[in-house]
C-alpha cells in the first residue's frame, strides 16, 4: 500500500461522508490564529504534513512532512522563534528514496529521548521497501544525523508500513505499531530495544490477526501507564469489523493483548478509530472515531476501567451535529492540566475546511465542545486538519494542516488563547 493510496482514500471517503452532515447552528468561540510557517515544497522546503508536533524545553517546534524536502520524498523540520519572535523554519532531513537505504513519506510524528535525540518511522523506504525506524541526532554546529534503527520486510515475522508515533519507556525502548505485515498480515505492535554494543534489536510484541476477535490495521500509534501496559485502536476487525481499542500487558511469558473494547455500528458507537488514545491521571482513556455515533461522521469517547473487571465506554461528543461542527477526526486527543481534551477534525465547520475543538468536562457528567477555530477550504488558507495539537505551557494550541496555505502545501498554525 502506497503512501498516495492511503491519503487519497481517506480523504475521499471523510469528503463524501461529510457531505450528509445535518446543518444548524453551534456556538464557535473566537480565537486569534497565526500562521507559522506556509510549507512550499520546494528550495529543501516540506510539504504536506500529516503528523502532529512536539514541543522541546525551549517551546521549540518539531515535525516532519509527508513530501517535499531536497529530494520530494518528506521532510523532518524545526520551527524555532528568532529575537524578534517571529518563527523561522530549519529543514533538519530530507529523506531520500533512490538510495535503498534511507525510508520515505514519514505518516507518524517525533519523539523526544533524554538526550535531545529524535525518534519516528517512515511508512516506504529502507532496505526493504516497507519503511523504517529512524533516529536523528544532533551534532556540533547545529547539524543533524539520521541513523537507520531498523528497517521493516513486511513477513510473518516483521511488520510493516508504519503510520504511528513512537513512544519510549524510562529505559529508553522504542514501542510503536505498523499497518501491515506479522504472522496474519494485519500488522503488529513492536519494541526496539538497544543490545549491547549501541545496536537496536525489533521484538513483535503481537500480530493483529483480524480473526472476529482481534482487530487490524493499526495505525494509530501506542500510550502507555505508569506500569508499562501498551494502549492502542486498530481501524477495523473486532467483534462487528468496525476496530477494537486493545491494551497490551507485559509478563515474563510475553505480552497478553486484551480486548477493552469493540466499536459498534449501532447507530450511537463510533466505528474506525484512526488516532491515538490519551491516558488521564487516573487510567481513563479518551480517543475518537473517523465514522459513526449519531450522525455517522465521528465521535470523541472515554473508556473507563470498572471496578469489577471490564472498561466501559462513553460517548462524549457525536461530530456532525451542526454547520459550525467539525467532522471525520482521523487525529487523536490531548490532554491539558485541568482535564480539557483538544483535537482537531479533517472536514466540517462553515467553510469545510476542518476545526479544531475543545471539550471540558461539565457538571452531572457532561461534556461541552467548543469549536476554537474553524478553518476555510478556499484558496490561500490553510484546511484539512489531519493531525494532533500539541498543548503548550501558556495554553496555546500548536498544530499542522496538511493542505491550503499560500503555495497549497499546508502549513504550522497557533490559536493563542
């Protein structure tokens, strides 16, 4: 599966599904936008980003683009301030296809180790074709290296096609997810762990198998607790076929997958989860659906663990409900200090062009969205949001739109509160 395939259908199908939504009217709550940066996909610029950002020490931005670059094949960048505060962008790899060895068209975002070193995958490229795990370190005088981690054959025995973020442990293993590949061909959920030496070693941690009980197609990438438990959505098998929301314990026997629960075609369950799941203080997991719930364009829940065993499932928010929502989230949750959620939708609000929203939880249990900003679809403005906002320290939203801006390439926003 080619990186223009899975964009192409995605888009496609949240445009149609979109075009059903019902019209009335919501409460918007107006925000002051900022452009960052307008990607032009050329002069070792990047195109097209589809991940999210994070954040370093300094409120310095990092991201990485799906195309574009010195050679067309995706980009990692930084966004930093100058002394005058405006933001200038740093092109820190440009990824290269020809060569057989470095991976390309990187879906997922960064990772941050203790060391400042950054961490993602490429979902084409490497030795094999099937993408690869990537590590960029710094070096003196400002310049960056990339080292080759792993690189994905799609077998039985190794996944493929990664999509997802990477995330660490305290130890510094890597733990991520890829779309294809493992002992059923639905994909896998795998650690990298440094051998002795300075060597990475790629252990599968569980083939998604897509059985009626399992589910397939992960794309998301994987949370953790505090207690090293792996959380995580595959996009369809389960129960019903619509996706599972799946944790994965570990155990000196290997690691036990357990299913928290199956998504429901049943007029109020969202279906096709697409973005990561966010941990609270207190173990609850929130995420959202592409499809489903009341009007079938996506929904935003939680899962709770009961007391008795179990995890139980509320929908906090149906996507499609009004003009001025937002619909078809395909980007996961975050999470600020007081409990509010934020996240973004591909589609929807006036202009089509996509929102990004908040939801805070209310008295008796309720949950209130509001819509911070609703982006327009016409030319020379950024639209199509397909990824996670980063929260910072003052409350500002960061986050990337995969198309619009002046040179129709996407762009970095900020919604300064």
């Amino acid at each position: 599966m080619g990186n223009t395939t899975l964009s192409s259908t995605l888009m496609l199908t949240v445009a149609f599904i979109a075009a059903t939504a019902l019209v009335t009217s919501t409460p918007v709550v107006a925000q002051h936008v900022l452009v960052l940066h307008t990607f032009t996909g050329s002069n070792n610029d990047g195109a097209e980003p589809i991940a999210g950002l994070i954040l370093d020490s300094s409120g310095n931005l990092y991201g990485t683009t799906l195309s574009g670059g010195a050679y067309g094949y995706g980009a990692v960048f930084e966004l930093s301030r100058n002394s005058g505060g405006a933001w200038i962008e740093k092109t820190l790899h440009s990824f290269v296809n020809a060569n057989g060895i470095d991976g390309f068209g990187p879906y997922g975002g960064l990772v941050f180790d203790a060391s400042g070193n950054l961490y993602g995958t490429t979902f084409n490229g490497g030795t094999f074709g099937y993408g690869t795990v990537f590590k960029l370190a710094r070096r003196a005088g400002g310049a960056w290296q990339e080292r080759i981690l792993h690189n994905f054959n799609d077998s039985s025995s190794d996944g493929g096609g990664p999509t997802g973020n990477l995330i660490l442990d305290t130890a510094g293993n890597l733990y991520g997810t890829t779309t294809a590949g493992g002992a059923y061909g639905f994909g896998t959920a795998f650690k990298m762990a440094r051998t002795t030496g300075g060597a990475w070693e790629e252990r599968i941690l569980h083939s998604f198998s897509e059985n009626g009980t399992d589910g397939g197609l992960p794309y998301a990438g994987l949370s953790s607790d505090a207690l090293g438990n792996l959380y995580g959505v595959t996009f369809q098998g389960g129960a019903f076929n619509y996706g599972i929301a799946f944790k994965l314990a570990p155990s000196p026997a290997g690691w036990t997958e357990t299913i928290l629960h199956n998504f429901n075609l049943d007029g109020s369950d969202g279906i096709n989860p697409y973005g990561n799941l966010v941990l609270d203080a207190t173990g609850n997991l929130y995420g959202t659906t592409q499809f489903g719930g009341v009007y079938g364009i996506g929904t935003a829940f939680e899962l709770t663990p009961q007391a008795v065993g179990g995890w139980n499932e509320t929908i906090l928010h149906n996507f499609g409900g009004s003009g001025t929502d937002g619909y078809g989230p395909q980007a996961g949750l975050a999470l600020d200090a007081l409990g509010n959620l934020y996240g973004t939708t591909y589609t929807g609000f006036i202009y089509v062009g996509g929102t990004v929203f908040e939801l805070s939880p209310g008295s008796g249990g309720e949950w209130v969205e509001r819509v911070l900003y609703g982006f327009n679809e016409r030319s020379g403005t950024p639209w199509a949001l397909r990824a996670p906002v980063a929260v910072g320290a003052s409350g500002e939203v960061y986050g990337t739109a995969f198309l619009g801006g002046a040179y129709k390439f996407g762009a970095v926003y900020e919604i300064a509160p």
